[in-house]
C-alpha cells in the first residue's frame, strides 16, 4: 500500500528557503513506489499544496486538501520546515492532536530542544555532564575575551 506522504515545508523564519531547498530535494528523491508525495509549503499567509503547477489550500481543521475534486488525508508528514514553527514544537502539537505521526520528535521534546539555553539546563538537572556556557543577547555588548574566560578555549560560539 502506497502510503500518502505531506512534504511540509517553508516556515516563518529567514530559514524557510533552506527548507523550501530541503523539500525539492526530498521530492525528488522519494520512492513512489511506497510514498505519494505532497509538497505542502506553510507561510504566515497561507498553507498550500504545490500540485501540478497549481496551489490547492489546506483544510487546516484536518490538515486535508482536494486534488482533482477527491479529498486527500496523509498517513504521515516528512517535516522539513527550518526554525519556527517546525522545530519548535508548534506543527508538533498540532499534528499530535489530529493523530497524524511525524518524522519528527514529539511537541515537548522539539520544544524543549529548540532553546539550547534551556536544554542545558533541564539535561545538567537531570545529572548529564554539559559543556559550560553562556547566553549572548543581541543588545549587550560581549567580547571575545569575556566568552573565552567565561566557558574555556576551546568553545563554540
């Protein structure tokens, strides 16, 4: 049984053309002959499926769509979106709650692991060993100096 397959991409953040890249590649190097492909790009604006040159909108209530008047319901989603809200937890919960599974972790553990600051933090409660670090803020002023004597050379910035 061939299994219908959304390739949800796009996102609301600056790496959506990164995923926009990912989902072509993953379109076109699917086997057909197990998955039926729907590329699904979701945006602020709009959540639609690329079909045939054509831009079919997604029934959201169901996360299902119309193609050549029969109505499509997936079987799984290959999540491909880069940032918000693919890694975050957000698509997660939402597929979580129709009942379809995702290639991805589920909506506490994407959540979870989209802040780096706080995954370190619930992991080192938990006894794992972490590697010492610091929060950079975008208005406060650093120095190469103070991260250095901070965390130890070597580190990742």
């Amino acid at each position: 049984m061939i299994k219908k397959i959304a390739v949800v991409c796009g996102g609301y953040s600056g790496e959506s053309v990164v995923s926009m890249r990912s989902a072509a590649m993953v379109m076109n190097n699917i086997d057909r002959t197990k998955y039926s492909p729907y590329k699904v790009v979701v945006t602020h604006d709009k959540w639609v499926v690329e079909h045939e040159g054509a831009e079919i909108p997604v029934d959201r209530s169901d996360f299902s769509f119309l193609v050549s008047g029969q109505k499509i319901k997936v079987d799984g989603v290959f999540m491909i979106i880069h940032g918000t809200p693919g890694e975050n937890g957000i698509m997660q919960g939402y597929f979580e709650l129709l009942g379809i599974p995702t290639t991805t972790g589920n909506t506490l553990n994407m959540s979870l692991t989209f802040s780096k600051k706080t995954t370190t933090r619930v992991l080192s409660t938990m006894g794992f060993t972490t590697a010492r670090s610091i929060e950079l803020k975008d208005l406060e002023p650093y120095s190469a100096s103070f991260i250095a004597q901070s965390v130890g050379l070597p580190c990742f910035v």
